[in-house]
C-alpha cells in the first residue's frame, strides 16, 4: 500500500491468500519463460530473449523471496526478517528496473537500427538494472539498518521515510517512463490502423502486443497509486491480481502467444 494505509483484517487476509496463490503461478511460469528461451538457440540470440529472461529472473526470485517471507518462521528471528525484507527490496527494484530496460529497449528499437545500439546496450543495461537496486539497497542499511527494515503485520518492510525515499521515489520515476514509452506504442498502432493496407489479422496481433506489453512493462503497478478512499480495497485487489500474475501473463503473452516463440518450439 503505497500510502501505508490498512484494510480490514477479512481483507488482509484474502488478499495474502490470492498473493501466495499468484506469486505461486507466476513463479511456475517466468521458469518456464527461461527455460524456452535459454534452452532455443534461434530464441536466445535475440536481444529482446536476453532482456525478457533478465527479467523474468528477478522476478521470480522475487516471487520466491515473497512466498518464503510470508512463512511464520521467519517472523521469529529478527535478522532473517529484516534480511529478508532487504532481499525483497532489491529483488522488486530490479525487476522494475527490467520493466524500464524493456522500455527503453522498445523505445530504441522504434526510433533507431537493431545494428546502431545492440553491441553495448546489454552490458550497460545490466550493470544499471542489478547495479543501481544494489546502491540504493546499501545506502538504506547504511544509513539505518536498525530502523529502516521493520516489523509489519506478518513480515519486515521498509518503515515509513525509507519507504517513500529508496522505494517509492524510484518506482514512480520509472513508472512515469515505461507509461511514456507505452503511449507511444499506443501512437503508433493508431497509426498503423489509419493505414488501409493495414490488415484485420495484423491489427488483433499488435492489440494483443500492446496488452502483453503492458504487463511486460509492469504498468498494472499504477493501481497501487488509486487505492485511496472508498475505491481502495477494489484497487489493492486488482494491484494484487495483475501484479502477482505477471509472470503467467508474460508466459501467455511471450511463449503461448506470441508467433516466433510458437514456430521455434515447434
């Protein structure tokens, strides 16, 4: 809850259950998602495989860090706690951070050559994407590591100021990018529409294209920001529902779905 609000107790706890149930599933499918496209030659030689597996990863060692976190035991040690809500901390802003990386990936390849950006764009993508979540982690123990990893509800988490510093800060920038980029996808499918010789199959296959791409670019985080007032416990249930699922909709989206996956499996 990005304004550190509480529902009811019936609520918190439907809410943990379809967290457990959903992170379960996508963890099942971002394997899955990896497996393809590390284990297919013609697949892994793309630039997108190597930046969708980068994500997929750290999401589901975020799932995975989500579910063990949630366990009663490690609510009776301190320091697994707090380690753990560490974990969880940097594990998130990597996987946004890959969000931004597909962004900007999709960005690059709207407005320049595959040829003009794909020889460094990896390695410097890499070392921001892991690296930066690392830094802003290290300062947050730093600075406090007593206070800043607390006890809330049934696990640890950030308290309260570190929350919206070396959390919340960096998600809203990065969110603000991916929905730029995706307005601009948005553009230019309407264009491609105008277009007569634009044809109705094509039209259904980039529609579904956008749909996959806003779950790639993690934008269902944006319910978070609507959970206030009367609308907050319809909010937080559909920020749980398609955030948790992520890794099931990346898995329809970029395995089942899309085309060139399909024919390489084949």
């Amino acid at each position: 809850d990005v304004y550190q609000n509480e529902g009811s107790i019936k609520n918190v706890h439907l809410l943990s259950i379809m967290s457990n149930i959903g992170c379960g599933i996508s963890f099942v499918c971002l394997i899955l998602t990896v497996m393809i496209h590390v284990c297919f030659k013609n697949l892994w030689k793309l630039m997108a495989s190597k930046v969708l597996v980068n994500l997929c990863c750290s999401l589901a060692v975020t799932n995975l860090i989500f579910l063990i976190s949630m366990r009663a035991f490690t609510m009776k040690i301190i320091i697994v706690c707090k380690t753990m809500a560490a974990m969880l901390h940097y594990f998130l802003l990597t996987s946004l951070m890959w969000m931004t990386v597909e962004a900007l990936h999709v960005c690059l390849a709207l407005f320049l050559t595959l040829r003009t950006y794909q020889k460094s764009f990896m390695v410097r993508s890499s070392i921001l994407a892991w690296g930066l979540p690392a830094v802003i982690v290290i300062i947050t123990l730093a600075i406090n590591s007593t206070n800043n990893y607390i006890r809330i509800g049934t696990g640890c988490w950030l308290s309260k100021i570190p929350f919206y510093a070396a959390f919340l800060s960096p998600v809203v920038i990065m969110l603000i990018f991916n929905l730029t980029i995706f307005s601009i996808a948005i553009q230019q499918l309407i264009k491609m529409q105008n277009n007569k010789t634009f044809a109705h199959k094509a039209r259904k296959v980039r529609v579904f294209g956008v749909v996959g791409l806003f779950f790639l670019l993690g934008l269902p985080w944006i319910f978070a920001f609507f959970a206030f007032d009367a609308a907050a416990e319809a909010f937080k249930f559909l920020f749980v529902t398609f955030n948790t699922l992520q890794g099931m909709f990346i898995f329809i989206f970029y395995c089942i779905y899309k085309k060139d996956t399909r024919e390489v499996v084949s």
